[in-house]
C-alpha cells in the first residue's frame, strides 16, 4: 500500500511538473543570448532573462507554443529584470508568455512598448504577458502619442500588471482590430493595477480603448475584468469601448477623474463595477452611454460628483444618422439594478444636446437624437444629503422607460421623479469605507425586462434566483470587501505604496550653496534661503519636487543675471517648485519661469505665494508640449514685467492646452505690458471640460498696454473660467475678457475702472477636432 | 415475439403521433369560431379554417404552444382557404405555425400582410409561416408603401411560400431588429419561392430587407436558404441586407434585375448561391458589397451581364467616416472559391466613386475611400468568348489583394490582370442548362487566407478537405443539377407555370361590338376592328392584356367623342394594351391614352404601333403612382395635339418615375405644342438604374411651341436616355434635350433644323432622396 502511494504520488508530481520536465530552460543574459533561445524555443521552453538591466532592447519574441505548453519568457527574478533606454518588446506567434519584466527609465522607438504583434502580418495568439510593471517609460514630448500596450490577435491576455505614469498622447492600452485576424479577439485585461496617470491636458489619455471608430462595426469580445483603477487622470474617458460586445466587470473605478465610455461600438455589458469617488471631487465619474444595445446592471457609484458628461450615468443625445466618428443615437439600453449611494444627480439624459448651437456647428454636429427603447429599472438611489434633481433632463427622456425604481431622499422633495418611489432606507457597513442600502425594498416588484433572466447574480456574485430585489447588492449577513487591498491587482513583485519620507531642509546663505543644495536635495526637500540678496546668472533647474523658501522674518531676494530669454527657474520634468516669501528680480530680458524648450517628458509644476516678481521680459513662459498640472499664483506681487503668464503655445488646435488648472489668486499686476494672463486651447471637442482658470481678489492695474487684441486675459478656448472680486484699473484694453457663454465661463463681482469691459460670447467659433 | 412486436408498433404510432393525440383540432369556419378558437388553444392544438374565402379578415393569431407542441392554424385544404379583401395576419406568442393560406384578390389595411407581431411589446417566437401564397396583394397606390411579411422576434420562419406580384412601394418581405426582442433571431427565410416582382419605377422595391440603417449596428444572424428567386426585379436589390451576421447560402437568382447587397450591417455571408442570367439582359446583377468582414465564398455567377452597380461582384468605394444610411468603407472582405462563366467584367473595384461630383454634391456624399484588407483569391473564370476587361477599376483597388485566380480567356489579352493565371480549360455540364468549368487548375496552389479552413465545403456541399481546389465547384463526378425544379421551393399546392392559352380573335364591326367585346374578352385576346369608322364617346376600359388591331387592309378609325379630359383608352391596374393599324382622332380637348387617376394598384402596359393619332389635349397622360414597365410607340405618326407623351407627375422626389423604358421608333410627331415627350425622375438615388427613354428613327417637325422651359424632350432625372438618328426640323425651342452627362445620356446622328440645340450638362443639381 505504501509502495502504490509512492508511485501515485510520483506520477502527481511528474504530472504536475510536465511543462518543466518536458521543456527546456534556457538561462540567457544578454540580447544575443535571448534572440538565440528565443530562435530555438520549443513548446514548453522557459526562457529566464538574467537578473540585470537591459539597455535599448528591442525584443522580438516569436514563437509557436501550444495550449498547455506555451513558450515563456520570465525574468530571473520577477522585478529584478529591468527594460531601459530605447527599449520595446513584439510578440507573435501562439502561446507565449511574458513574466515578471520591468519596463522603466525610457521609453520606447516604436509605436508601442508592447505589441502583441512583430508586423502588420504576424500577431500573437493565446499568448499572454503578465506580472510586468510599465511606469513612466514615456516619450520625450507629450506629442509624439503611442501606446504602451496594444493587443493584435486573439485570446491574448494582459494580466496582474502595474502600469502607471503615462503623460504623453495616446491610450495607455489598446486592442486593435483591423484585419480579421484580430476579431472576435477575446482578450482578456484582468488582474491589473492601473495606477495613476496624471491629467494630460485635452484628448488622447485613455487609459484602455477598446478599437477605434473605424473598426467600430467589428466584433471585439474584450474583457475588462478586476482591474483596479487608481487615479486614472489622463482624460474624460477611463475606459473608451469603440467595438462589439465587450465585457466590462467586477472593476474598481478609484477616484479616477473620468468615466467609462461606451463611444462607439454596441453590445458592451457595463456589470458589477465599482465607481467610489470622495463626495468632493466633481471630475471623478460614472459610465456614459452612446450606441445601442449596451447593459448596465450591477454597478454601485458611490459618492461620485461628476456633472454632465461625468455624471454616473450619462445618457447622450446622438446625431441624427451620424458620421462613423460622431454620435450614434442611444437605443435599446438596459440600465438596471445598479445603486448609487450619496452621487450627485446620478441619472442624465440628452447628455451632450447641442440644438442651441446650430449657428456656429454644422449639421452633422447637432446632437438632437435622443435616447431610444431604453429602460432605466431597478435601481435604488441613496442620498444622506437631499438631491432635488437626482433626474436631470438636458433634452427629454420620452423614449425611456423608468420603473421600479426607488430613492431615500432624506426628506427633500424631488422636482422630476419620473415615479421614483420614495422610501426611508438604512445603511449597511460593506467594507472598504462604503456604506450601502442593501435593504428594505424587496416589497417593490422587479421590473421584468425583456432577457432580465440573464442578470442572474448580484454585484458580489450572490444568486438572483432565489430571493431577488432590486439595487446592485442582495441583502446577505456580514459582506466586509476589501476592493483597496492594492495585493489583489497587479504585479505581485511590486507596490506603488511608497512610505512617507521626513523631509529635509537646506539652509544656504549665498547663491552658490542654493545652486549646490538645490543639486543636491532629494524630491521633496526644502531649501531655506537665509535674508539677504542671492544673485544668479545660470538657471536652477529644478527636475524635482522642491519647496524654496525664505527661512525667516524678511523675504530672500533673488536677482538674475542671467542671459536674455533664459529663465531663472527652469521647469523641467517632474519639476514641480513651491516657492513662497521670496522676491525675484530680473533684468528685463530674461525669464522667472520657464519650461524646457523641448523634451518635456513628463509635468511640471509651480506654486507661488507671497513673493515679489519684477522687471522680467516674461514671468512664466510655457513651451509647446510641457504641461502642468496646477500652476498657482497667490498673494503675490507681479510688477514692470514685459510679459506676464503665457501659456498660448499649443496651437495644434487637437485640443492640448499647458495646464489643468491655472490660479490667481490675491495678486497684485503692475505694468504687465502684454500677455498678461494668455491661456489657449485650440480645437473643440464637445466631452473633454479643461482647462480651468481662476482670478479671484486680484488687482491689474496700468497692465496690457501692448496687448495686440486690446484683451487683458486671453482663454481662448478654456473651458472652465472663472473671475471674480478683481479690481481693474487704468489698464489700456478694450476688454478684460471675453467669455465663452456656451461653456463653463463666468464673472462675478469685478470692479471695472477705465479698462474696458468683460464680455460674453455665447458661441466661439473655433476648429472641430476631427 | 408477435405480442411484444404489437406493443412496440403501438408504441411508435403513438410516440410519432404525440402532437395529434395531445392536442385538439377544431374545425373553423367564420372568424368568430377562429377568435374562439384561438383563445383557447392550448399546446399542440390544431386550429382548421374550413375551406372557403375569408373577406376582410383580420386575423389576430396568438398563443403559447411549446418545443414539439406548436399551436397550428391551418387550412383544411392547403389553397382552398382564400384571404381575400382587406385582410391581414398577425402572430404573436410562442410555437404557432401558419400553414397552407392563400392571400389574393386584396390588400391589407395595415403595415403588413403578415407581421410576426401583433403590437410593438407582443412579438412571435419560435413561429412559423409555411405552405402559404401570398399573390398580387397590392396597395391601392403604389405609393402607399408596405410590407407583405415583417418578421419581428426570433427563431421565427417563413418557408416554403410562393411570393409575387408585388407592385406598390416596400421591401416584399423584412426583418425588423428594433428591440432587443428581435435581434440575434435567428430567423429562417427558407425554401421559398419568390416570384416575380415587376419592376417599381424607383426604389423601395426589395425583395428581401434584413433590417435597416437604423439598426445596422445589431447582430440579426438571419438566415435566407435554399430560395427560388425569379424575375425579382423591384429595384437594383434584390435582397438588401443592412444588419450583421446575417447568412445567405444556397439560393437560385434566376433572371433577376438586381443584386444582393451588403447595404449596411457587417460579417454577412455570400455562400453558395446561383446566380443566372441569359448572356443579354444587363440588369441581372450579382453582388455589391459595402461595409466590412463579408464573405464571399462558392458562388457560381453564369452568363451575369450586370455592370458598374449590378456586376458580378461590385465593391464600393466608401465615403469616409459615412453618416449612418450612406456607405461605409469596405474593409476586411473575403471573395474566395467563386466560380464565374461568361460574365461581363465580374471583379469591379471602386464601384460608385464620384469624386467628380465634388462640386454639386456635399463632401458627406463623396464616395472616396477604397477598399482595404480585402481578399479577392481562389477563384475561376471563364470566358468563352473573350473579356479584355475581367477587373474595372472605378478607382485603385490597391487595399485588395489578388491571388491564385485564373482565367481562360480564349486568348483575349487582358489589360488589368492582377496576377491572372491564364489556363485553357474545359467545361462541364452540371445541369439546369449551366456548363462550368469544374478541372484542369488542381495544380494552381490555393492562397490560404485568415480562418479559411471554415470554408469546409463547396458550392455542391462537397467536402473540401481531401482535394481542395480553386472556385465553386470541386472536379466530381456526374454533377446533375435541378435547380429551376420550382417543385423544390414555394407552397406544395400551388405553382406558378401557367398552360399557354390559344388567344381568341373578336372581331367588331362597330362601336358597341367593340365595347361589348372588349368587356367580354379575356386576358390575352385580341380584337379584329372591321375597316370603317367607330365613334366611341366613352372611355374604353383597359383592365387585362388586350390587342386591339385593323383587322384588313385598311386602318379602320377610332373617333373619339368623349368629355373632355378624358381618354379613349383608360389604361387600368393589369390593363396591357396592343393597339396596331388604327387611327385615333380626338376632339382635340379629350386624351388618346391615360392612366387611372388613382388606384392603379397594378401595372399598366401601352404598345403603339403603325397608328396615327391626331386631334388629342393629350395623347398620353399618365398620372401619379401609375406605373408601366415599357410603353412603345413605333411607326406611328401624332400630329395636331396640344400635349404629347407626358410621364411627369412623379414630382415628390423620392426616385420615383412613371414607366421603365419608353420608346418612340420610327414615329413622326407633328404640330404637338407642348409636352411632347415629358418624362421626370426627382430624387438622386445613386444606385437606381432607370428609367430608359430611347428615341429613335423618328422627326419631329413644328413641335414644342408652347413649351415653357422651351425645351422639346424634357427628361430630367432619367438615367439612361439615347436620342439617336432623328430628324427635328422648325421646331421653336431652345433645345430639343438637355442630356445629363455624369449618367448614361446620349445622342447621335440627329438632324437639327431650325430646332434649337442638343446640350449636356455633366452634373444635375437634384434633391438628395435620403
């Protein structure tokens, strides 16, 4: 008996050991090594890249595992294997799989960092890459757009990655389908972490897009499946599906500033996500809906305050008969047992209507084709604060079809109910900080849909058969999530959980110990600048985060002598300055602030408060291509400076801009003679809502005077502007500034003395993006 | 042994003759019964109409049969039960079958003859329609569009019904996907036989629509199988398929003016189907292709005489980012395994490219965008005599590949071969009068495209995976085809092969024989007029194919007294009339010839030969929605009449026009003061081929003086128009035609007197129809 235990377990062992004892390990550590294996490799191989850094390489893996035996490619030491420098890695043929690479310092010469594809022919299939880390490896100017990953074939997988930092054009992943042979893919993206990717400033900053318009008719079967989503920033769009029939599930949608968008495409199934904004935020947003036949059931928005195209849901008016690229009418939706706990306005329709603008668009542009056939049931709203309008109408809802529907409202009258049934519900602790109403409804009958027997579970999995209600979670005892535990996504080597770091002060009390501490301080530092004067005539440069400031009672000065156009702080990537209390002072010709010229690979940013800037040829020059995130001035004087802020070099019109958002806030301008506040975007697209400008409680005065357009702010084309509490005086323009009424634009409160008016425009005419 | 034998026997009898020994039948015989009927049916029960005919009879047939157990609503003797009046059949519930129903002599008051709904919730499923005849069940008006049979749901069928006659404007049969009650249905259009369907006179006119732009972007997955489709010329699409995944295999398209077309809607296949011309007529089309992922595979494509629009296979070019009802790019199409024999220049690439038209059309019209990632491989042709140009290029077909094609060309060079493979083959007869070309490539390597071991047979069902070789048709043994069996397909009970009928000859020597007689005769007679004189003061009623005709030598002569503004020969719905040798002499305010004014729920027909025709207000006037395939005048002379031929109250611009071809042969039209030939087409429909105005052989002296536009022909909007040989002498116009050049207008060898001119204009400037 022993002895036949022995063999049973021997054959297990052997059994479950086929692939290493069947294939080959090749242990290989460099380039020449690994294309040799890769050229040799037999189903079942194991090719082990040394632990090491691995310079400009560009790997081709091709290959022809099979199923059970595919040939992989893993690293020594998962994590321990870095891809720098120009580096890329193709992939083609059938069951190959990647492990445990990391992609960093670089970027990559081709038009992907990982393509499931060597050329246009041969793609990969069933092949998969996994337990790899990409982070920053962006190109060199936020221009040249490409995609870190793009999937060809079929059945390939991208799983258990981390991916995070992408700043430059273009989505982070992508599934392409031209030809047929990338069709009906059923790719898999599940069990990644996709960490944070900081606003990019206007369009192209998808975090995954799922084919193109012109692919849109293509069946694409991709599914999105328990990634985690962490402050995915790029642009209004998180997840952008243009294709058939994708699957959208059980993700966590963290505080990412954007939406799940079904742009293009039909058939996509939108179940059991979760959207967990911080009640604050109003960019952090929900699922919008374009096309036909989509299924959003099962999803819980909690605390999500996106507006309009942002709101948790955001049903769009299309265009009739639209252009392939446009807006296709929305019919035949199903949104139902979803819950939203403490979202603001969480149901809108004719998202996007755009009868008014008819003067300035052309008819193939006027969203006026409203929703279709759609039914919204089932679904449960809480709100712990009253919302009068949980049901927006920006164009009628008379093709929609409400039942079954209930609300706790906590008292406050709802003005549009469209027979919401009001009732007085609990909260239930489900973990992970959410508290959702999981009870107290099951006497209101389901609305039963056509199909409706299909939503056979509940957002946590549990069985609708049996005692179904409506909302997105079935009463069950003790559910306790854990949908932040960052170990369940990811590459299981690394975290993006950094621990906190004191940081260190620098004190210096001449300009060459400033230049030298400045060199030397880590990110997050602080320089102290003894009171005195500190004359430089080379720029800083600052490529880290850094505080300047003045140590004690009096303000620093800093006087730069440097070279006419050259700028005494040069902002460079990942450059982010805070610099308070201290008085610059040019020499007319040279610069405050500058971004680099080019090669700006990553955001900068600049935080200015209680300094004194003067006799500058420009106080802040932003080149094309160098975005920032914030850029603030505050309690700050600005005199006898040629120029002022300019941030009016994307001029592409594809609708870049240089910074989300730019304040000003209780400054004083003097005799700021041109490019006084100059902040462009170029080029309209109708969903993306930036940039933003705030002048609050400031002066101007004697400033513009050079200004060509007899404007003191040019924004042309910011989408966000706000002006409020200024004083204006004696500046020679015609107008402060000219407002975009059909945008977010407004005024408020401005004392206005010889220095023209503010006015509004109601429609801008400008360059449409596509 | 015997006992056992017995219970086994009884055993089967009663398993096979469950559904009968289940359910009831109940005999029915008014509609009251059958309403009875029908709310208590239960599974398996048999509802029997009594043989008889039903007049106005709407029927509401609904209920819940099971698997195995339909509801069945049957006539006692399939073709002895009559639908007749306005009547109408609708169906909804699940398992109901329809069988054996005989639909004529009427029309319906609503939408549809039968429709597989019977409101827009309550839709039929798992129904079917079979064993029925559906004949000449027109609207009153042909503009009063309809549909015969309107498939909703799924996993319906219709099959095995005889199809025909249908005049007035609509598809003859559709499916409808609006809801998602009715998409991925599954529908079976099978075993049918689609009769003749007589030209429309614009479009609207399918056979066959398989939803619409509006739903093109939803999976239908219907399948049309195993059909006779003979003389199915309603308009250039024969079956026009606007959705996706739809399938279309095995079907015979026998002389037939039209195409199947890939309208909208994506990833149709194009398998195994006949495509059967006579080598003359060039309306018999194949199949135009729009959109992306078809598949084009076995078809036979014999003696197909289409061009341009109706050619063998027609690809279009695309309008880039089209609107939703205009033409998307062709992308990621297959055209492998097809065989094609003596058809004309079978491959056209860029079909439909009108980048000339840029100045009179909107850029959203521009058919620019070639084909891309489409396969046009494997595949044979044969030419017996000689095609210089086997491949049109209306604009580059460089996204195509070529591949593994051959040709016998009988030693025809070809101009634009792309990589023909020129053989010498033979033929072989396969039955139905087809001779193919079936050996003699085995040795040219098939090309082996993307997924296509899924091409698993051939056009036969033969088995391709032993000796594959290129085209339709594998090299086997003893191939005896049946195809135009119409026994195969269409209702058991009824066929549409009518005995020939001897004519019977009337012969009437004055006006009331000639009134009684044409009353009493029939369909097909003819009318011997004796020589002399008859006075005819009311309209002659044409309601059926008539001959009138001089029975001897002389002309006899028809004088017409009747009331002004009325004819002397009222052409009626199915009135065909032959008029030869006779003379016709108005009172110079009543008409010659004139159509109903409404009503004309059926075609007329006009043929005018060796007449002389004078004294008329008009000698032809055809209103409103009555339409003739071909009217003739030839060897006849018109003189002394204020209006001509006047075909032009089609003025909605819907593409719509009054008669197919019009012909005048060898006449001589004199002294005719306005509308001489006044033909009108409004609507630009870029696909629509007709109508055909040929004016041959003929003079026109002192015509068109009171013509307004000054003009002597006026046909704006008629495709095809040939004025040749003619002789136009003091004629006081400004222009005897204004021919529209960018379409088929042209003229030849005129003489031109004193008349004016003849002009082309290149580009009309019309009313787009969509």
């Amino acid at each position: 008996m022993k002895k036949n235990l022995f063999y049973l377990c021997l054959f297990l062992i052997i059994s479950s050991c086929k692939t290493d004892l069947n294939g080959n390990l090749t242990k290989v550590s460099t380039l020449e090594e690994l294309n040799t294996a890769i050229n040799n490799a037999k189903p079942g191989d194991q090719i082990v890249l040394a632990n090491g850094t691995y310079k400009d390489a560009e790997i081709k893996f091709t290959g022809e595992g099979k199923d059970g035996e595919p040939i992989t490619l893993k690293a020594e030491t998962p994590g321990k294997v870095f891809i720098e420098g120009e580096s890329s890695l193709e992939i083609s043929g059938n069951y190959l799989e990647v492990n445990g690479l990391f992609f960093r310092n670089g970027h990559s010469p081709k038009a992907n960092v990982i393509a499931f594809r060597t050329n246009e022919k041969d793609v990969a299939n069933h092949s998969k890459v996994t337990n790899c880390v990409i982070l920053d490896f962006n190109n060199l100017e936020r221009d040249q757009d490409n995609l870190w990953v793009q999937l060809y074939g079929k059945h390939n997988e991208l799983s258990n990655c981390y991916i995070a930092g992408k700043t430059n054009g273009g989505p982070t992943v992508r599934v392409d389908l031209k030809g047929n042979q990338s069709i009906r893919n059923y790719h898999k993206i599940i069990n990644n972490h996709f960490g944070p990717r900081p606003r990019k400033g206007g369009a192209r900053g998808e975090t995954i897009q799922l084919g193109s318009s012109f692919t849109s008719m293509s069946p694409s079967n991709t599914l999105i499946a328990n990634n985690l989503f962490e402050e995915c920033n790029g642009e209004v769009e998180i997840i952008s599906s243009k294709t058939n029939f994708n699957i959208i599930k059980n993700n966590v949608f963290y505080k990412s500033e954007g939406s799940v968008v079904t742009r293009h495409g039909n058939y996509v199934a939108v179940d059991g996500n979760y959207f967990i904004g911080d009640g604050e935020n109003d960019q952090y947003g929900g699922i919008r809906i374009i096309n036909t036949g989509h299924w959003v059931t099962n999803n819980l928005f909690y605390k999500i305050k996106g507006k309009n195209f942002r709101s948790p849901i955001a049903i769009m008016n299309g265009i009739p008969k639209s252009p392939l690229n446009r807006y296709n009418q929305v019919t035949d939706v199903v949104v139902a047992y979803n819950t939203f706990v403490d979202s603001d306005s969480p149901w809108q329709f004719g998202v996007g209507t755009n009868i008014s603008q008819a003067d300035v668009l052309p008819p193939s542009e006027i969203r006026s084709a409203r929703p279709l056939r759609t039914e919204v049931v089932n679904n449960v709203i809480y709100n712990s604060k009253g919302d009068p309008n949980p049901i927006i109408e920006h164009d009628k809802a008379d093709g929609v079809t409400f039942a079954s529907n209930i609300i706790d409202n906590n008292g406050v009258e709802i003005k549009n109910s469209y027979g919401l049934i009001s009732k007085e519900l609990t909260l239930t602790d489900i973990g992970t900080d959410l508290s959702v109403p999981t009870s107290g409804f099951d006497d209101v009958e389901e609305y039963n849909g056509f199909d409706f027997e299909t939503i056979t579970e509940d957002l946590l999995g549990n069985s609708r058969s049996k005692s179904n209600q409506i909302g997105a979670i079935l009463n069950v005892e003790n559910i306790n999530l854990n949908l932040l535990d960052k170990s369940k996504y990811g590459a299981d080597w690394y975290s993006n959980e950094v621990e906190a770091k004191e940081p260190i002060t620098h004190t210096v009390s001449n300009a060459s110990e400033l230049v030298a501490k400045l060199q030397e301080a880590e990110s997050g530092d602080i320089i102290d600048l003894s009171f005195g004067v500190f004359t430089i005539d080379e720029s800083l440069i600052i490529d880290k985060s850094i505080t300047i400031k003045s140590s004690g009672d009096g303000k620093a000065q800093i006087i730069f002598s440097g070279k006419e156009n050259t700028p005494l702080f040069q902002l460079s990537p990942y450059g982010k300055l805070t610099l308070k209390q201290v008085i610059l002072e040019g020499n007319n010709s040279n610069y405050a602030f500058a971004s680099l010229k080019k090669n700006m690979s990553n955001h900068f940013g600049l935080n200015v408060s209680e300094c004194e800037i003067s006799n500058f040829n420009y106080v802040l020059r932003v080149y094309k291509q160098a975005f920032s995130e914030e850029i603030t001035f505050k309690n700050t004087s600005i005199a006898d400076c040629e120029n002022g802020i300019e941030l009016s070099e994307e001029t592409n019109d594809r609708g870049d801009y240089n910074t989300e958002y730019l304040t000003i806030d209780n400054c004083n301008f003097n005799n700021v003679k041109q490019n006084v506040v100059d902040y462009y975007r170029g080029g309209y697209d109708e969903s993306t809502i930036g940039g933003n400008l705030l002048i609050t409680n400031s002066t101007f005065t004697n400033c513009g005077e050079k200004e060509k357009n007899k404007r003191l702010f040019n924004h042309n084309g910011i989408v966000n502007v706000n002006i409020n509490n200024n004083t204006f005086k004696n500046n020679k323009v015609q107008f402060v500034s000219i407002l975009w009424g059909a945008k977010n634009n407004v005024e408020s409160n401005n004392t206005i003395i010889n220095s023209g008016e503010i006015k509004t425009e109601e429609n801008l005419v400008m360059t449409l993006m596509y």
